[in-house]
C-alpha cells in the first residue's frame, strides 16, 4: 500500500512538470531523480528504493556539473 502511495505521488510530481516546474532547476541526471526513485523503489521495495533515491536526489543539481550524467537504476541493490 505505502509503495502504491509512494509511485503515485512520484507520477503526480512528473505530471506536474517535475523539478523544473516546482524547483526551478533541471536534473544533472539520466534517468531524472523521480524517474530513478521510482524505478529503484519498484524494484528494490519502499525502504531500499526510497534511500537510493535520497542519496541520488542529495547529488543532483550541481552547478558546476555540465554534461548531463547517465547513471540507470543497477540490477541488484547496492551493498553498505
């Protein structure tokens, strides 16, 4: 139920114009950071999914950062 909640808001979010719209900024990253919390919490569950995606979304919208950076969700979750 909590992962249902969790990837219909993140679908909201992008339907809405994501980061650009509610931010003001543009991801650094390809996938988007919404696009790859929501993959990542499909696939790893709402904990692992959701902190992937936090540590991911900590790293985004570095100024200096010129190229946009190719970075998918891995096959398997990563380890501590």
């Amino acid at each position: 139920m909590v992962k249902k909640l969790l990837l219909k808001a993140i679908n909201y979010y992008q339907k809405t114009g994501g980061s650009v719209t509610h931010f003001a900024i543009s991801c650094n990253f390809s996938p988007t950071c919404s696009h790859y919390t929501y993959q990542a919490i499909e696939r790893f569950g709402v904990i692992k999914g959701s902190m992937m995606g936090i540590k991911r979304i900590r790293r985004c919208n570095d100024p200096d950062c010129v190229n946009i950076i190719c970075e998918p969700v891995p096959e398997k979750a990563p380890e501590k």
